[in-house]
C-alpha cells in the first residue's frame, strides 16, 4: 500500500459547513485505490515547511475566522506559493480560495491583505450568493453543492467551469472557482468531494503523480457518489 500525507490547515478554525468531509471523502477514495492518505492538521504554522506534504487543504469560516487563520499562513506563504507553483495539489474552499488572493473587501469598504499567493481579488457585499449550484466543466464533467457567500470574486485564471444554475465566483461571468496548474479554488460546501468524485480522484492522481507513485486507473463503484450528485442537480431543475 502506497502512502500521500495530506495537510490540513486550520482545521480548528475553517469548517463551515461541514467541510471536514472533504478530508473524510479523500481518505476514504483513497484506502479503495489502496492509498494510505495520512492526515496532519497543522494550526500553527511557525517553521511549517511541505516537504513531508503531498496534498494540501483549506477549508471555510466567517470572516473573523478567515482573519486569524490568514495571519497564521502568512508565516509560511513563500512556501505555499513555491509548493502550487510545483503542482502540488491543494484544495481551498471559500474564505480558504478567497484569502490566497491580494486583498478582500468588507461590505464597509475595509480592506484585508490576502496572502497574495495569486493575483486575484474579492469583494464582499451585504447580499449573499445562496443555494444548490451546478457547474459543467470540460475537465471534471458535472460538478454539483452548496454555495453560501458575500463575497464577489474577479479573476483571469482557469475555472473549475461554466455556472448552469446558481451564481459562483460572482453574479456577473457565471464562472465558478479557480483551476490553476493543480491547485482548486471553490465557494462550493457541501462538502464538495462527497458528491464530486471526478475532484477527488483528480487530487490524488496529482499527488502521487508528483510524488512518483503509480495512480491505479481502476473504475470504483460510484453509485453513492453519484446518487447524491443526482439530488442536488434534480432540485435545481425543480427550484428553477
């Protein structure tokens, strides 16, 4: 059995909307592709370096939250940005996505420094973006969850894809999350993976392609996964 060792940042602080399920979906795709995926939470970040890291995950939380926990990345922010830039896959979702960027944007017009990682920004409003989502995209196929924000986010990277129901990055391009070399960016709780299995497959086959290991092909039984992405693309189209 081959190991990847994942690590969890701020678990302490970022899980809105139960997004821990995403590190319980990981491991559990993982161990029926015969991957023994090792959690490390990692809360604080003095002398974190990656080198022991294959994947990396951020997860949500209310702006104070995300406040704190950015601070806390900071730290270690050039060592973030190297390990993307590398192709290390990592997974953020919502204030996790919206903080690798310059800067975030209160309703009050307050702005806070992003890590900087890449050059996006967001800007947050009074009226939030809510409800079932389902997106197309050209590399994961269907990709369905849940989206709840303020926040408004403009940027020129790749997507995870197009918006066919619901709002996204913003309520302008119908685009929705970020896609770039092998990191993810998306306002989808849920959790996304559960529902998504295409994203997490995509996210071990990264790591142990980076890491040298072979990534068996084989065709799981997706019946559940599916099952549950069918729910959330059925009540949209009633909803509509």
């Amino acid at each position: 059995m081959h190991e990847l060792t994942i690590y969890h940042f701020m678990s302490d602080k970022l899980n809105l909307y139960s997004d821990i399920g995403n590190i319980i979906a990981l491991k559990q795709r993982a161990k029926k592709r015969n991957i023994k995926l090792n959690v490390v939470e990692i809360n604080e970040t003095e002398g974190v370096t990656l080198e022991e890291c294959d994947i990396f995950f951020i997860g949500g939380g209310s702006d104070r939250e995300q406040s704190i926990a950015t601070k806390e990345l900071s730290k270690i922010k050039t060592v973030l940005k190297d390990a993307i830039e590398d192709g290390m896959p990592g997974l953020t979702i919502c204030g996790g996505y919206q903080f690798l960027g310059t800067k975030y944007i209160t309703p009050d017009g307050t702005e806070l420094e992003g890590l900087g990682i890449l050059d996006f920004y967001t800007e947050s409003r009074t009226d939030r973006l809510t409800g079932d989502i389902v997106i197309e995209s050209d590399t994961f196929g269907t990709i369905v969850g849940f989206e709840n924000h303020g926040g408004r986010t403009h940027h020129n990277f790749g997507t995870l894809g197009h918006v066919t129901v619901g709002y996204g990055n913003n309520d302008d391009d119908k685009q929705e999350g970020i896609h770039y070399k092998n990191l993810l960016g998306t306002y989808l709780h849920g959790p996304i993976l559960p529902k998504n299995h295409e994203l997490t497959d995509y996210l071990l086959e990264k790591a142990c392609e980076r890491k040298g290991l072979p990534f068996e092909p084989k065709q799981l039984d997706n019946t559940e996964e599916e099952a549950a992405k069918q729910v959330i693309i059925d009540r949209s189209v009633k909803n509509k």
